[in-house]
C-alpha cells in the first residue's frame, strides 16, 4: 500500500483514523462494496419481514446469541454522552 490519500482536513478522524486512508485499487473495493450492499439489503429486507410478521414477538436476547448481546452492550457504552449498562 502507498501512502495516505490526500483528504479534505475535516474528515480525517470523523470515521476511521488516519492510517485507514491508504491507496486501494478503487475497481475492486467497488465490486466488494457492491457485493456487500446487495447481501445487507436481502439480509435487512429479511429480518424486516420478520418483524412485520403477525408472529413476532419482541423479547430478550436469548442465551444462544452471545454475540448479539455482546454488540448491544458495546454499542450502548459507546453511544455518545451515554454509558448504558445492561
């Protein structure tokens, strides 16, 4: 990988630190963000139709999904000006 990419001064930090910024091939990260954004629409479409569904019931994160409870705790700390504990 080559250097940093030249960006306008205010979005260095906003997302990714600076060391994110580096020379891709642009031709392949947009076949894999094209890829990407095609499987999350059918996933969300999905999980969507699921909670529309006349049988969903909201509820709790059940034991078997460690992780998902794992990236709600994470994400609630790291929410700006909160620090939720659950």
């Amino acid at each position: 990988m080559s250097s940093a990419t030249q960006l306008p001064s205010n979005a260095i930090g906003m997302s990714f630190p600076r060391h994110f910024y580096v020379d891709y091939d642009t031709e392949v990260v947009s076949t894999i963000f094209e890829i990407t954004v095609k499987e999350d629409k059918i996933l969300v479409d999905n999980v969507q139709k699921g909670i529309n569904s006349s049988v969903y019931t909201p509820g709790l994160v059940v034991a078997s999904e460690p992780f998902v409870a794992e990236f709600d705790r994470w994400y609630l700390h790291h929410l700006p000006g909160e620090n939720i504990e659950r």
